[in-house]
C-alpha cells in the first residue's frame, strides 16, 4: 500500500469529521496501516485577565482528546491520539507528522475559525510545509 502511517489533524469542526471519515476509508483497506490522531491546543499569551479562557481551552482539548480515544478505540488499525500544544498550529502538526514518521496527513478543509469559501490558515500553511502528502477533506459526499 501506498500508505504506511496517516496523521490526521482534528478539531471538532464539520471538515475535520470528513477527515476522519476519509482516513477511515483508507485505513479499511489495509489493518497494518498505522494512524494518529492529533488535536491541536493553540496557546496564546495571556495575561491574568484571560486566566480564565486558559481553562477553558484546556477543558476544550480534554473533550476533544476524549472523543479522539474513543474513536482509537473502535479501529482496527493501530491508533494514537495526541494533543500537541503551541503558537503555531501548522508547525506543530509538520513536525508531528515527521516525527511520527507519517507518509500521509489528512485534515479539513478549514476548521474553527476559518473563512467560508476559502482553504483555512493552517490546512494551507500544512499544505505550503509538509515533506509528506497532504489530503484535504471538504465537506460533504464527493461521490
């Protein structure tokens, strides 16, 4: 198979739930094929004013690492999930993937925050960086 080790960046948003599915597709046709989850926390430099949106972003990671474990749990294929914490979000997704040894990353099209009608931020920072091949899910059936 053309793909070993699928690293796929998720954040609760509608294309990164067509990412999974995606990775889902792939991964069923070969049980060896390797995935990781990966959910990104961007950190942001705050003050003692913002104290309180630093919990609630920690609360927002835990609950999407939860729900990335219990998706782990019902594959087949051997799967991680990992929470990566930083400024910069595409960064930290390359550089995982690399050190994964991932041949393959799959993320949405554009996730919280993005821009209707226009590839995300960090989906085309992903894009422009990454050594590896980079699928980007859109929402909705292609078939």
């Amino acid at each position: 198979m053309w793909c070993k080790k699928i690293l796929v960046a998720y954040d609760g948003s509608a294309p990164s739930h067509r990412a999974l599915e995606v990775m889902r597709e792939i991964a069923a046709q070969n049980p060896a094929v390797e995935v990781v989850l990966v959910h990104v926390m961007r950190l942001f430099s705050s003050g003692s004013a913002a104290a309180g949106m630093d919990t609630v972003m920690v609360d927002d990671a835990m609950a999407i690492r939860e729900e990335l474990e219990a998706i782990a749990a019902d594959m087949v294929n051997p799967t991680e999930v990992r929470v990566l914490k930083g400024t910069s979000p595409a960064d930290l997704i390359v550089n995982c993937a690399k050190e994964e040894g991932c041949d393959l990353i799959i993320m949405g099209s554009r996730g919280q925050g993005g821009v209707k009608g226009f590839l995300g931020s960090v989906s085309y920072a992903v894009t422009k960086e990454s050594p590896m091949t980079v699928l980007i899910a859109k929402e909705g059936d292609c078939r």
